[in-house]
C-alpha cells in the first residue's frame, strides 16, 4: 500500500516538472500600447490570440472587442470607450492614464496587461 502511494506521488511530480498538468504552458498577455490624442494602439505581442477582449481605460472607461492575432494591431479611438452609465470618454478633456487589457488565452484562462502612461 505504501509503495503505491509513492509511485502515484513520484508519476505526479513527474507530470508536474514536464508540464503536462499544472501548467498551461501560455505567458500572460504581452502588449505594446501607444496612446495620442484620439486613439488607442495595442498590438498583441504573445505567440497566440487574444479572445473576448476588454480594454479598461483609466479604471474606469471599457471598450470590448472579441479577438486579436499575435503581431496585429487594434486600433481603438478613445470616443468608444464608455463608463458603466454609457459616458464616452471625452480625450478633449480627460487624458488616457493607465491601460487593463484582459483576454481569454487558448488554454481558457483570462490573461492581464497593464500599462501606465509616463509624462
């Protein structure tokens, strides 16, 4: 009985270190994010797609969008971003401070990217 306790546990920690469980093998999101005074650019820097995106914008504006491919480009202009009333984000009056990107991986898991403005 005791033999096959230590088996069992020497094939899972085996299973662990190749990566077969416990890991899914994806990073988290990796982005470049540029910012001017009408528009938003994240490019997908990962190996994979993005899916069901949401696009945070200063804590407090989101924009959705469902898919990326690794090396594009999604260009947002900051009008399209709302709050949860439905304001619009005024880029006139407000500056863009800090970016949350998450988004579904292809292992399931929702990924994050932030990014902060720098003056």
């Amino acid at each position: 009985m005791r033999k096959k306790i230590i088996v069992s546990l020497l094939i899972v920690f085996v299973l662990i270190l190749c990566g077969c469980i416990g890991s899914s093998g994806y990073d988290d999101l990796e982005a470049s994010v540029e910012s001017d005074s009408i528009d938003l650019k994240i490019t997908n820097e990962n190996d994979y797609a993005w899916d069901n995106i949401f696009v945070e914008l200063n804590g407090k504006y989101e924009f959705f969008f469902m898919s990326l491919c690794p090396g594009n480009t999604r260009v947002i202009s900051l009008f399209d971003f709302s709050d949860k009333t439905g304001m619009s984000f005024l880029p006139d009056f407000q500056a863009v401070e800090s970016v949350v990107i998450r988004a579904n991986r292809p292992d399931g898991e929702i990924g994050t990217c932030s990014w902060a403005a720098t003056d």
